[in-house]
DNA sequence: GCCAACGTTGGC
DNA sequence: GCCAACGTTGGC
C-alpha cells in the first residue's frame, strides 16, 4: 500500500465535487507533466491519497482511495498521458493548513514542501500518519 | 493579481 | 545537446 497527495485548486475541481461523483469516483485528468504522471502509474487499487486544495484554501480536506489504475487519459489523443481513477474516501475531521505542515519539522520533507509544483506526490508511510494525526482522521 | 520557480519547447 | 524564451503553477 502506497500514499500519494493530489492537488486540485477548489474554483476548478474541489473536495464536494469529488464527494458529488460518489463511489464510482473521477477521472484524475489533464495532468500533462511526466513525473505526476509517473507517479500515477505507480498507483495501485486500493492505494490512499490526499486531497489538497491548491491556489485557495492551502490546505489538505480528505482523503481518496484509487478505484482505477493508471489508464489514457480520456482529455487528450496523446498517447502519453495516463490518469487514474479516485474517489472520496472520507473527510478530514480538521482540515491541514500547509502552514501547519510547514510548522512541523517531521513533515519538511514533505514534497508539498520541497516541490510545490508537483501536483500528483508520493508521500511516506510516516508522512501520512502524522498529518492523518494533525486532522484528527483515520483513513 | 503578481511574480518567482520551474518545466517544456525549439532554434541553433 | 545547450540554453533562451516561453508558459504554467501556486503561494503570497
């Protein structure tokens, strides 16, 4: 099992509208850069993931699970881009601030962090314990 | 809305 | 294959 952070700014696609796809979940696509989607061909099923708002909001407010592994993205004839498929899993009791995250020098690492503008991470088995602990939240 | 940081593109 | 120009991301 692997943890992963997926960003999305909330005016384009937030935390509701993934709630409003319900079980079958959506497409994780338009992502047109080579490590993210790297990343999303390393997912498996059943893999967790953040849910982090981005450009507004700065915070991360649930979590997903991976309900489809890497397939074409259906946004674009590119045969290079490759998407996954995820769903929401459930809310953050508190959500976790990036100021939060930059505080703590456990989660410095994070490459929330240390790559802002990745927008599809992997993040530790550590990592996500402790900000599952800062949120209040079990996965 | 600005702009720094960074990834990508394309001319040479 | 280098690197300048350009476009995009995302925190502030």
């Amino acid at each position: 099992m692997a943890y992963w952070l997926f960003k999305s700014e909330p005016d384009v696609f937030g935390w509701d509208d993934l709630i409003a796809k319900g079980d079958k979940g959506e497409e994780w696509d338009g992502v047109r850069n080579y490590q993210a989607r790297n990343n999303m061909r390393a997912m498996a099923m059943g893999d967790l993931g953040f849910f982090y708002h981005s450009r507004s909001g700065l915070e991360i407010v649930g979590i997903v699970e991976i309900c489809a592994e890497a397939h074409p993205d259906s946004t674009t004839d590119d045969p290079r881009w490759d998407c996954v498929d995820v769903r929401a899993r459930r809310p953050f009791e508190k959500p976790v601030s990036l100021q939060q995250i930059k505080g703590d020098a456990r989660l410095a690492m994070m490459a929330l962090v240390k790559s802002a503008r990745l927008s599809v991470q992997p993040v530790t088995a550590q990592e996500w314990q402790i900000v599952c602990a800062l949120g209040d939240t079990n996965p």
